[in-house]
C-alpha cells in the first residue's frame, strides 16, 4: 500500500503542479491588473464588475446542464477509444447547439438584469458581452474536460497561457488605453474566450470526429439535470453575500468585500482546484481495488497538509500584499481574508468526501447537501449580514461550507465506507490553527518587518508538525532518501 500510495502521490504532484500552473494563468490577469483595476476603477466598479459576473455564473449553472461533470464521469464507463470519443463529441456538438439556442433567449432578459441587479438599465450593454461571454464558457469546459481524462496536463497549460497572454494584452488595452472601464474588461474577455473556442473545438473535434450519440447526450444530461439545483444552491453560499452587502451596505462595500473574497480563495486556486482536477479522474480509474481505501486516506492528509500550510501563508500576510497590490481606499479588504481561506479550505473537503456519491452516479445526494445549504445560507445572511455586514457575511459561508461537508460525509459514507486519519488530521489543524493565532497580531510597525517576522512564523508549520510527530518513519526516511538522492545528482551535475 505504501508504494502504491507514493506512487500515485507522485503522479498526482506531476500533474497538480501543472494544472496549478494552468490556474495560475486562469488568475494570472486578475492579479496582474489588480494594482491597475484598484487605479482605473473605483470600489463601486469594481463592486459592478463583480455581481455581473456572479450574475451570469448563476445563468451558467442552469445552462450548463452539469455537461462537464457527466462528461468526466461518463468517459470512464468505456474502454474502447472511439466510444470515449463518442462521449466528447456528442458532448461538444450536441450541447453546443443546445447552449446556443438557450443563450438566444437569454440575451432579451439583459436590461431586466441590469435593472434589478445594478438598479440602471444603463449596464445593460455590460450584461449583453457578459452573457455571450458566458455562452462560450460553458462549450471551452468540455475541451478541457478532455484534456484533464487523458491526462494531458502540458498541452491544458499551453491553452491557459496563451489565452492569458491574450486576455491580459486585451484588458490592458480597453482599460488603461482606451479607458473604457468596467466594459473594457467585459469585452476583452469576451474575445479571448471566442477566438480560443473557436480554436479548441475545432481542434477537438478534428480528433474526436463530427459524430453525436443522441441517447448517450440524453444519458449525460439526465445525470447532470439533478445537479442544476443543486449547483445554483452551491453557488447561492458561494457568491449570494455579495448581493445581501450590496443590498444592506453598499456597492463600495461589496467591492472591498469581493476583492478580500478573492484573495481569500487563493488556496483553491493554487491547491485545490489542481489537485481535484487531476485526482477526480484518476480515483475512478483504482475505486474498488484492493487497498483503494488507505490510499485516499493517506492522500486527503498530504491535501490538507498543503492546503493549510498555503492557506496559512496567505492569512499571515494577506494585508501587506494588498497594501502592495492595491489603491489605499481597497486596503480595508484585507480583514475577512483569513474566514474566507478558511472556509475554503473547509469546502475543498467536499471534493474528497464524495467518492461514494459519484461512483454510484447518486447525484440525488448532491442536490440534497447543496440544496440545503443555499436555503441555509439564504437565512444566515438575512441574519448576519445586516448586523455584522462583511463579518456575518464570511461567517454565514464558513458555517454553510461546514454543512455541506458533513452532510456530503454522510451520504457518501452510506454507499462507500470512508477511511480517514483521524489522529494525523487532529494534529495537522491544531498546529495551523496555533501559528496563525501566535503570529497575526504581530505589527511591528515596518511592513517589511512584518513581512520578515510573519513568514519565518508561517514556515515554521512543517518544523512544528514534525516536533509533534506528525510524520511518521517510512514519510521522514522517503524524504531523507529524496533529498540524499538530488544532493548526489546535483553534485554529480556540479
């Protein structure tokens, strides 16, 4: 077992880091725009920015016909290549015709949004790219879709950074050159993602072929209706406070709040959503083998072990690189970084959890958790937020995420036993938890000292887990041997 678990540790790395790279590209215009978007855009733009693209995200959820999830699901069900060619391109040609006829219909309803969403139908021009936008976006999923099954991590990389180098000249253009604000970003996005689906798709399709199995679509898209509501529950405790800010604050406030949030959902960006992208098709390839069970176990704690150490490092000195990275009137977003990282550390657990509900395609389950915690939600924020506003508003989510994961444990663990460890993970969190509490009130008065200070705190966390045997013999001689082994070949090199 422990090769097998160091093995597939392994594997999972290789391809993590690279889709890590690709989600780093994925955020790479935002972060790199950010010191420009906080000069060019006041805190109301970019409060605007952010509820049209929550907005059109909720539209997606019920458009999107949860198509990738049953692609990914459904590929592995073959084993013959040209039926799992079959799945992608009845995927791509059947629900890409689909998606556009609903997107047609949609596209009337974008001075009504604007209206109750932004209270003007003078956005209403903002809604029309950003919902053309979102057309595309629910067709290029299928493609990387594909790529992530077969495990081709670089060429995925290779799309995410040409189409950030695209973006990112384009948003650089509309919004410093042309000073066409919050549109600007709005229609540089929207080129990138036509000219790079009208790439991928073509290219796919060339390898896939033109063909489309009505009755397998048909299959994908009954699994993947149950989870339309459920995905707009999911997504309710993931963007609705944003909307309840506005409502009980105001839109400057929602936009410190989003760019806080933002910040806060770095550790999925960076761990999470690599990870999951290439460990979600590789456990169904090994479900039900011998020892499968010990291996998820031993890999959700080395999850958890990166993603508190990330997300740790993030909390510490989230207020020094937004003090770096943005105008002075965004300083503020800061506060709520640390609950934010937190609750989505919290929520990446769900992703592990799962196995059983996926495996036997009972995605009735997954609607019962999400449906449940969006109605939460929903109450939570009438609640809190109007008290304690940005506060109440990440304590509802912290609490929401902690609902979902029990209740995901809980059905799962009916149609699959799920094996974890215990102990290690008690240790694991007790010591994140004791360095984030020591070191966060630390102001020195020099931003550059509390920089120092605050990361030589933060990378403590794996010299405390190892004082409290945290790892044990066969992880602290494999990585004895690792390090002996590149010291010899960099010598050898030297």
């Amino acid at each position: 077992m422990v090769e097998s678990v160091s093995k597939e540790a392994k594997v999972i790395a290789r391809h993590s880091f690279i889709y890590g790279l690709s989600n780093v590209m994925d955020r790479l215009v935002g972060f790199v725009m950010l010191p420009v978007y906080t000069r060019f855009l006041t805190p109301a733009d970019y409060g605007i920015m952010e509820l049209i693209y929550m907005t059109t995200s909720i539209i997606s959820l019920v458009i999107g016909l949860g198509i990738d999830s049953a692609v990914t699901r459904f590929y592995f069900d073959y084993k013959e290549e040209d039926k799992r060619k079959m799945v992608i391109s009845s995927a791509l040609l059947g629900y890409g015709g689909m998606a556009a006829a609903i997107t047609l219909l949609v596209l009337p309803f974008s001075g009504f949004l604007a209206r109750i969403i932004l209270d003007s139908e003078e956005y209403t021009s903002f809604f029309v790219i950003a919902i053309l936008t979102l057309a595309l976006n629910m067709i290029l999923p299928i493609v990387h879709a594909y790529l992530r099954v077969q495990q081709k991590s670089l060429l995925y990389l290779i799309s995410k950074v040409a189409m950030t180098a695209v973006t990112l000249g384009m948003n650089i253009y509309f919004v410093v050159y042309a000073e066409m604000g919050v549109y600007g970003i709005l229609l540089s996005n929207f080129a990138a993602f036509l000219i790079f689906t009208v790439i991928m798709v073509a290219l796919t399709l060339m390898h896939t072929g033109l063909k489309t199995d009505y009755k397998l679509l048909k299959e994908m898209i009954k699994f993947g209706l149950p989870l339309i509501p459920s995905n707009i529950s999911a997504y309710l405790v993931h963007t609705s406070d944003r909307f309840f800010v506005k409502a009980y604050a105001d839109i400057t406030t929602t936009g410190l709040y989003s760019l806080g949030y933002k910040m806060g959902t770095l550790v999925n960006t960076f761990v999470t959503s690599p990870f999951i992208q290439i460990w979600a098709p590789r456990r169904m390839e090994f479900f039900d083998q011998p020892g499968s069970e010990r291996i998820y176990a031993r890999i959700f704690t080395y999850f958890c072990t990166l993603s508190l150490f990330v997300g740790l490092m993030i909390s510490l000195l989230a207020k020094e690189i937004i003090h770096f990275m943005a105008a002075e009137q965004f300083w503020p977003a800061y506060k709520v970084v640390s609950i934010v990282t937190l609750c989505y550390i919290v929520f990446s657990f769900h992703y592990h959890f799962n196995i059983g509900i996926m495996m036997k395609k009972a995605t009735k389950y997954v609607a019962y958790t999400n449906v449940a915690s969006g109605l939460l939600n929903i109450v939570l924020n009438f609640i809190l937020i109007k008290k304690y506003t940005i506060w109440g508003a990440a304590a509802a989510t912290l609490i929401c995420f902690m609902l979902k994961v029990a209740l995901t444990y809980y059905y799962s663990n009916k149609l699959y036993k799920i094996t974890m460890e215990w102990g290690r993970l008690t240790v694991l969190f007790g010591v994140a938890f004791g360095i984030y509490f020591l070191a966060f009130q630390i102001s020195t008065g020099s931003i550059w000292l509390d920089i120092a200070v605050k990361s030589m705190i933060g990378l403590s966390f794996p010299i405390v887990l190892y004082i409290f045997r945290f790892f044990s013999e066969d992880e602290i001689r494999r990585l004895k041997h690792i390090i002996k082994t590149r010291s010899f070949e960099y010598g050898t090199e030297k």
